[in-house]
C-alpha cells in the first residue's frame, strides 16, 4: 500500500490512481519473475497479486469470480482492488494455483478468443495501410 501511494505521489499533479499505480507493482513483479531464472523470486511469485486488465476482469466476470465491476480497473480505489484481489487469491487457491499462474492460463485463453484475434487482425490492418506497410 504505502508503495502504491508513493507512486500516486511521484506522478502528482497528474492523475493516477491506485488500480494503476498497483498494476505497475503487479507487472514489475511478474516480469522479473519471468525473465529470472526464478529462484531468486519464488517466495514473491506465490503472494503477488494479479495484474489486472481487462482480459482479466473479463475471464473473472465470465468464470463468476466476480461480478462485473461497475468502473474501469484503472479507476479502482484500495477497497475495490482488495476486494478483487481477495476473491482472486480464494479461486486460486481451490484450484491449487498462484493468483499469477491463474492469470497467464486466464490472459492466454482470453487472447486466443475469435473476437480477440480479429480485432487485433484489424488493427494491424489499419496500421500498415497507414504506414505503406
């Protein structure tokens, strides 16, 4: 907490709220997991929370581990990210899973989705007849 607030000091007077400031925490964490050989992180890898996005909140709201939050993530206050990250941690744990392994499996299989796939198909489509591609 007392991390999350420092980051929403350093970027004041610009907007940032405590949904994004613990994203950035949630993140670095993940990603140094990731590229390590991850020894040197294992004891974070089972309390990290889970980055939030909105593949995520859509895998959550969809699997009926929440109910779809009535604001963006980015917009969450701490009471609002605890209590996402409370009923994820309680899901993971039934499934003997890391609230950061549940979201690879989760981000993964939200990526893959057809509706997913092709708007990506369409982005990229725009892009490159922007750019001569």
């Amino acid at each position: 907490m007392a991390t999350c607030n420092e980051i929403i000091r350093c970027f004041w007077p610009f907007p940032c709220n405590y949904g994004q400031a613990q994203k950035w925490i949630n993140m670095a964490i993940k990603y140094c997991w990731f590229f390590s050989d991850g020894t040197k992180l294992d004891a974070w890898y089972s309390v990290a929370h889970m980055p939030v996005d909105e593949f995520i909140l859509r895998a959550a709201v969809e699997r009926a581990v929440i109910k779809r939050a009535h604001m963006s993530w980015s917009r969450w206050d701490q009471h609002t990210y605890k209590a996402f990250q409370d009923e994820i941690r309680d899901h993971a744990t039934k499934r003997r899973k890391t609230p950061l392994a549940l979201e690879h499996d989760w981000w993964m299989e939200e990526a893959a989705k057809p509706r997913l796939v092709k708007s990506v198909a369409r982005i990229a489509e725009a892009l490159s007849g922007r750019h001569g591609v």
